[in-house]
C-alpha cells in the first residue's frame, strides 16, 4: 500500500474506547460486490472493537510505511496472489508488478470481486488455493501430497 488511503485521517483520530458505529462504518472502506452472511459481519466487528485505537494506528502506519518485500529482496517461496478486479484501494497494475517480481508467482483475478476477496467468494478462494498448493506437489513424490 503506497501513499495515504482516504480513511488514513479517521484512524489517525481514533481513541478509546472505540466506538461499535465507527468499527461497523470502517467495513464500507472496502465495498462487498457479494453478499457476506452477517454473523461474519459482526464478528469482524467484535475483533475490531477487541483492537484498540494503537493498534489499528499501528496496522495503517505499518502499512503506508512498510518497503514492500519485493523491493527488500528476492521471494522465493510459491505466492499466489489473489486479487479482485473491483478493488477500490489497489491498482491491478501493483498486483502484476508484484507478481512479476516473484519467480513463478501466480496472480488470480476475481473479476467480480472487490478487495475483500476472501469475505466475497470463500469457496472460490479455497478452491484456488488447493489448486495452487497441488501445483506444488512433486508427482514423483505423491508422500507430498495434500
């Protein structure tokens, strides 16, 4: 994440104790294309009010301040970046450059997904990433198997 996002200022003003409202509003950031169950909902309410205001401080200036990992060194582990063509917050060109700095990185796009791309389409997520993990296995050694 490069720059300020536009919800850098309300963070920047949280205190405690937060507020349910404002922990509820922060989900819009990221807008849902799909519908998510609302017990998911309010549990990622409850986990954002369990965090107080210098943690979610923290969390954004870690990630505007952050080199990104690519530019501190090579990624050699297998990376599976998935990402949602809807996304309001990072550009699909960071997502190929990212992926073209990682030896053998696969990029998924979720045309119809947002940033959210594991709270909009779980099973599809699942499935891409057991797809990626079988690519890893060495078929000469099936004990590798999933």
């Amino acid at each position: 994440m490069q720059g300020r996002t536009p919800f850098a200022d309300e963070v920047g003003a949280l205190a405690a104790p937060l507020e349910e409202g404002w922990v509820r509003d922060s989900l819009s950031w990221f807008p849902l294309l799909h519908d998510v169950p609302p017990w998911f909902i309010e549990d990622r309410v409850r986990d954002g009010l369990r965090m107080p205001a210098r943690a979610w401080k923290a969390i954004l200036n870690g990630l505007i301040e952050a080199t990104p990992p690519t530019e501190s060194g090579t990624i050699h582990a297998p990376t599976l970046i998935l990402w949602g063509a809807q996304d309001n917050l990072l550009p699909r060109g960071e997502q190929e450059a990212l992926a073209a700095r990682i030896p053998g990185a696969v990029l998924k796009v979720y045309p119809d997904a947002a940033h959210a791309v594991l709270w909009e389409c779980p099973e599809r997520v699942a499935e891409d990433a057991v797809a990626f993990l079988r690519s890893l296995v060495d078929p000469r050694n099936p004990s590798d198997a999933l």
